[in-house]
C-alpha cells in the first residue's frame, strides 16, 4: 500500500508540473505546450520506491490476534491468519506484512510443511531490506538438515555475506556458526571462488559435525587450485578426525576411504608431468604415495574397485606391467558381476601392445568389440526413448524403477544400467523428490479448513511447482548419466579401433624387419599371422577358479616381444 501510495503521489505532483509549464508558456508565447511535457510514469520504476527502511507500525486488531495465535504455537490456525497480514487483507503497513510473513514461514515449518516454508524463507532470502532478512539465516540452517542438497539451500544461504555469519561467532551458537560457514563455503565452491570457500571451509572447527565435510571441500578446492600440498593435508585431516572420533559424521569408513582416494589421485595426479611434446614423465616417489593411499582403502569400500583400476594406470605408467594386469584380473573376477570398467580392457591390449605381444593385444580388442558393441547399440535404443523435449518426467521414472530393480531391460545391460544411474548425485535427486511425496502426505492430513484455504491452496502449488521441478533436474540429470556412459563407450570403441590400427602397423613394421634381415622369405610372409604355439607365448598359471582371499594381489606374468 506505501508503494503504490508513493507512485500515484509522485505521479500527481508530475502532472502538476507540467500543466503549471503549459500554462505559463500559454500566457507568455501564446502556443501550446510542447508535446514532450506529457510525461510518461513507470508505476514500477525503482526510483519510485521508498528508500528508508520499513518500519514497523501499530498492527491492526487482526494482525494483533494473528501474533497471539502464533505466540501460543497454534500453528494451523496462526499460519491462517498471518496469510491474510501477509496478501494485505487487513490494511497493514508493509513493516507488519513482512513480520507476518517471516512468522508464517515459522509456522509451515513447525507444520512440517518444509517445501513451503522454504518457499517464503527464500523470497526473503532474495530481499536484503526485509525486516527479517538477518533472521532467516537461522532458518535456513534449520531447513538444510530437513530438505535434501536439491532443494539448494545453499544458493539462498550464498545471498548472505561472511559477516552476516559473524555475528553467530559465540558460544552459545557455534553450531550455527560452523554450518553456516560451510553452507555459504559450499556456495562459493559453486561459483569457483575457491579462496574464499576456503576461507570459509577454514573457520569450521574440528567439534563441528560439518568438520569433515568442510574438510574435503577444502581439499577439492585446493585441488581446483593446483596446490597440491594443502590438498592432502586437508584428506589426512579427515582420516584423523575421524580415527579420533569425530562427531556428526554419518558414514565414518565411507568418508575415510574417500579421503584416501582423494589423496591417491592428488599424488597421481602430481606425478605425471608432460613437456612440450606431450611426452609424460613420471616422479617415482609421488606415484609410491599415490599407490600407498590406493592400498588404504578398504577391501569392502564402495571405492576399493575405482581404486585398483585406477591403481593399475599408475603401475602402468611405472612399468609393473605384472601389477597392472593383476588387478584388471581381480576387477573382471565374477566376484564383481555388476562392475563396469570397459577402460580396463583397453589399458591390457595397450599393455599387450606396448610389450610386442601383438596378438594378445587383437584378442583383447576383439573380445571388447564383441561384447560392448551389441550393449552400446541397446543403450542407444533405451537413451533415444528418453530424448527430445519434455521426457524428463518419464526419464525419472525409468530411474526409479532402475534403483527399485522394476526395470525391464536385457541381462547384458542391466547391470551397466544400474552402474550409470547410482551415483550419488542423483540418489540425492531421488531423496528430494521422496521427501517431497511424504510432505504432500502431511499436507492431505491436515484440517480441512487449512487444505481448503487459500493458503492451503499456495502450500498445494509450492508442493506440485517443488516436486515438478524436482522430477524434471532428477529426470535430466539420469539422462546426462546414461549419456555420459553411452559416450564413454563409444570413447572405449574407438581407442580399441586405434589400437588395432597400432598393431596393424607394428606387425607390418616387424615383418618387413624380417624379410630384410633373411629370417623370414616373402612367401612366408604372406601368411604371417597363423598362430604357431611356442615356448615364448605368456602362460597363465590360472585354472578358472578365483579366491575371494586373492583378490588384489594377483599378478600376471608378461613377457617383452620388442628385443626380438
């Protein structure tokens, strides 16, 4: 009501201007009033607005009832009245519609109607001159422990800056201060602002159950930064706090063996160096680190498998070629039937390859093919269901019936389905939109006077807008997954067809070696290629039985070609 008082003010007193001009031109000159005199308000014109802050003046009597109701934690029938304060029913100042609208924010929270409440906490979030700006902080904090990552909390909490948090630096609200600090850190690692979030990661204390959270972003950040160093202080301090014992921390292993990971790829990472021709060279001792922390994680960790292949590049690029085949071997054990790790067989032809043994390297390359090749073209099939506009809703279906096992799909590509839709990421998606189905079950609970009231009808909307927007980001995001998966297969094809090409020409390069050197005639030549069994071919001491207790210390033994 102030607003649009002010603009129509501000718009009388213009008109008034301008007929005093036309008049007084008219009296001098005679003529008419220029045509540009005529001015043209925008209502909605910034400038137009207020520029004090708003105030707060004497509620009026049902403002009054609507604060004692909220006061004595009626929350259904507060949350009722404060809507009509809020939407101006009332004739209250703009001061009092903001307190009314903040303390019905409280009230769908205290509901557990969170969607909702996050709804009005965020458009104060979005407003820096609201009486309750600084407030909101609080319960934005508040609604992160109740609403997943999707719900992005943390874009609403990065409205606010360092100091805004400052003021929770006291004893009695740590806590909030430390979640704070890692919330709005997390938002600046968003953005790429990796100084800052690592200012910000840094004020988490080591009593804060967000410590080892905090922890790794500060790690990752370094990371981002190319500084190695800070980066793995920043995992070990994870290992620590947790072998201290640490708070707050919901999976303690998990988060170790992730912190290990995270320190083996650092030093792997920082152990490859390419010069100006692209050519690697490898530091010896930062890679020993590398494979230290890979050996770390835990046999039963979700990241034992990513750790040993990633592993085997390292041993790859050191030269163990026993080490690196081992493990492809532990990986490709039935042990592990829903594992996918295509690459592994491109890194043993390459291995094969650059050790002479050409027709090991084709044996590998021919297998790939035979199998991935039928699963990508069926992978293409299901993606192309899926694609164009407005799919995502029938993708998060599919998603879900994937995690629930109610898929219909081929023995051959289900397990390589499931793979690409289990990351982390989208269970959390998966989570949000559960989460958001149980609030709408509250809200079906509720009295018939709140369902049917024009606030339960905004509740309903920001419930149906939430959960809508929820499945479409969960939608797309699987259907990047499988993308990501299709594309990565594709990227295993055509190496594997580089590799072919590589052998194709080394052969050739060997044989006319040969020719020339008198050890084999041309004839002979000619039929070069028919496997002749010899002492020299590589022996697999393996029976077809595995044992769970070998799994990760199985070698392969490889002998050299390239001397002969």
């Amino acid at each position: 009501m102030l607003k649009r008082f002010a603009c129509i003010c501000l718009v009388v007193s213009t008109m008034g201007f301008a007929t005093g001009s036309a008049v007084a031109q008219g009296a001098k000159g005679g003529g008419k009033a220029p045509a540009e005199s005529a001015v043209d308000i925008e209502l909605d014109d910034p400038g137009s607005e207020p520029t004090g802050p708003v105030v707060a003046g004497q509620m009026t009597e049902e403002a009054a009832q609507a604060k004692r109701l909220f006061d004595s934690e009626k929350w259904a029938q507060a949350a009722l009245a404060l809507d009509r304060v809020f939407k101006n029913e009332t004739n209250d100042d703009e001061g009092n519609r903001q307190i009314a609208q903040y303390n019905l924010a409280i009230a769908l929270y205290q509901l557990k109607l969170h969607q909702a409440s996050y709804n009005i906490f965020s458009l104060i979030a979005d407003n820096p001159n609201h009486l309750k700006f600084n407030e909101t902080l609080l319960w934005l904090s508040k609604l992160a422990t109740q609403l997943p990552e999707p719900a992005d909390i943390i874009e609403r909490v990065g409205k606010y800056k360092a100091d805004a948090i400052a003021r929770f630096d006291n004893p009695n609200q740590h806590e909030l201060f430390w979640q704070l600090n890692y919330l709005l850190g997390r938002y600046k690692y968003r953005n790429r602002q990796y100084e800052e979030a690592i200012r910000l990661f840094q004020n988490v204390s080591k009593r804060s159950k967000y410590f080892v959270q905090a922890q790794f972003f500060m790690g990752i950040s370094y990371v981002q930064l190319r500084r190695s160093v800070p980066a793995v202080k920043s995992f070990n301090r994870i290992v620590r706090a947790i072998d201290d014992g640490v708070e707050g921390v919901e999976d303690e292993q998990r988060m170790r063996d992730l912190a290990f990971l995270s320190m083996a790829r650092t030093y792997y990472t920082a152990s490859i160096r390419l010069d100006d021709n692209n050519t690697p060279t490898v530091d010896a001792t930062k890679l020993s680190a590398a494979v230290k922390y890979w050996n770390k994680i835990d046999v039963a960790s979700e990241y034992w498998l990513d750790g040993l292949f990633e592993q085997s590049w390292a041993y790859f690029m050191a030269g163990d070629y026993p080490r690196a085949l081992g493990n492809i071997h532990t990986i490709q054990s039935p042990f592990f039937p829903n594992s996918f790790y295509p690459e592994s067989d491109i890194l043993k032809a390459v291995i094969y390859f650059a050790n002479c043994q050409y027709k090991e390297a084709t044996t590998v390359v021919a297998r790939f093919k035979l199998k991935y090749e039928p699963i990508k073209a069926e992978m293409e099939k299901i993606l192309a269901r899926y694609k164009g506009e407005n799919q995502e809703a029938k993708m998060f279906d599919f998603l879900r019936n994937v995690r629930e096992g109610k898929a219909d799909l081929d023995a051959k590509v289900r397990p390589i389905v499931e793979n690409s839709l289990s990351d982390r990421q989208l269970l959390r998606n998966l989570e949000y939109v559960r989460v958001l189905e149980e609030e709408e079950r509250v809200f079906k609970k509720a009295p018939a006077a709140f369902k049917n009231s024009p606030l339960g009808g905004d509740v309903q909307d920001a419930l149906d807008f939430a959960k809508d927007l929820a499945i479409r980001n969960a939608g797309d995001l699987a259907r990047a997954r499988f993308q990501r998966t299709v594309d990565e297969l594709n990227e295993h094809l055509r190496d594997s067809a580089k590799i072919l090409i590589d052998v194709t020409a080394a052969e050739r390069n060997k044989l006319e070696q040969a020719v020339q050197s008198g050890q084999v005639s041309r004839e002979e030549s000619k039929i070069y290629g028919v496997v002749k069994p010899d002492e020299e071919h590589v022996l697999w001491p393996f029976n077809g039985e595995f044992w769970r207790d070998e799994l990760g210390f199985y070698r392969q033994v490889v002998i050299s070609n390239c001397g002969r």
